[in-house]
C-alpha cells in the first residue's frame, strides 16, 4: 500500500546554488602552486556495468569496480616560475629521465609527504610495501584537500585526495601576437589512490 508523503517535508532545507568560484584548494606538496591555483575539480567517478545475455534484450547489470577520473588544476604561473618548476621537479623525479639520482634525491630530501600509506619503488625498481620504508625515505606522494565554501565563503565541504602524485604538466606557451597582457596559466593532472568526501 503507497503512503502518502506532504509536499511540504519534501522541500529541502537550503536553496542557495554552488558557486564555481567558492572553493580553496591545498596540497602539502606544492605551496606555490596552491597560492596561485585557479581552477579545480572533483573528478568524475564511473562504475560500468556488465551485460547479462539472454535470448531476447540484454539485461545491464551494476558493475563492481569504480573507475576515478584524474584531479585536474589550472594555476597562474608567477614570474620567476617558482611554482611551475616545484611541479616539474616532482614529475620528473618520478619518471627521472637522465638517472635513478632524480628520483632518490627528491625522495630523500625534496619530499613532503607526511605520511606514506602506500607500496613505492625503490631505486632499483623493486616494489617495496610502506610499512618497509624507513622513515628517512620520505614518500613520492602527497595528500590534497579541496574545500569547498559557501556563498559566505565558509567551508561546508572537504573532498579530500590520498595518496596524489602528478601524471601530466601542461605547455607554457609564449606569443607575441597577443593583444591584451594575459598571464600564463598551465593545468596539472593527479593520479590518487582514493578520495572523499567529508561534510564539515
């Protein structure tokens, strides 16, 4: 038997619409960065789904494995680059194109992390467990938080990012047919472990 359900409880409490503009993003890893960052998202996730045979329509079943889109950020470059070269230097430690030293050196003494909650490989390339690493061999990784503030900017929502590293910086690009002073701005992707979302 249906029940019925007054208009009136069905009303939402609050009315006020998100503003695109009323967030602050933080990474412990790159403070110059998250001074100038502009633009951040809250991937998308997708869980698929599998497709169950029959004679006659085929029948979607739910899937059983989330899939998350990267973190994407734009940020204005400063001028002395400061901000774009601490993410370089992150992305090619990891990858270290001319030697292994690149990535021991930044693991040593350049990372941030304060805490390492995930398997990263060692100089020889061998995968060693996080509860192997010996405190000094500081993480590759970095958390990240987007906060998301009211219209009154005060924070009601905190998407928060484990275990974050870089996978893409964009191009600078220079012209000098531009009109108008337009000041650079890159976008940078993230690659994490999980995140979520946490309601303060």
């Amino acid at each position: 038997m249906a029940t019925s359900t007054s208009p009136l409880s069905r009303q939402p409490d609050k009315l006020d619409y998100l503003s695109p503009t009323q967030f602050k993003f933080n990474i412990h890893q790159l403070p110059k960065v998250e001074f100038f960052c502009t633009a951040a998202n809250v991937p998308a996730i997708n869980l698929g789904e599998a497709i169950f045979p029959t004679p006659y329509k085929q029948i979607p079943v739910m899937g059983d494995t989330l899939t998350y889109d990267n973190l994407s950020i734009s940020f204005i470059v400063d001028e002395n680059l400061e901000n774009y070269i601490e993410l370089h230097e992150w992305l090619t430690a990891i990858g270290f194109p001319k030697n292994r030293e690149q990535f021991s050196k930044f693991r040593s003494s350049t990372a941030d992390s304060p805490i390492i909650t995930q398997g990263i490989s060692d100089d020889r390339g061998l995968t060693t467990g996080a509860a192997q690493l010996s405190t000094s061999a500081r993480g590759m990784f970095g958390d990240a938080i987007l906060t998301i503030l009211t219209n009154k900017n005060n924070p009601v929502v905190e998407v928060r990012f484990q275990d974050l590293f870089p996978v893409a910086l964009g191009a600078l690009d220079f012209t000098q047919t531009a009109t108008d002073v337009e000041y650079i701005s890159v976008t940078a992707d993230f690659s994490y472990k999980i995140y979520d979302i946490v309601t303060i």
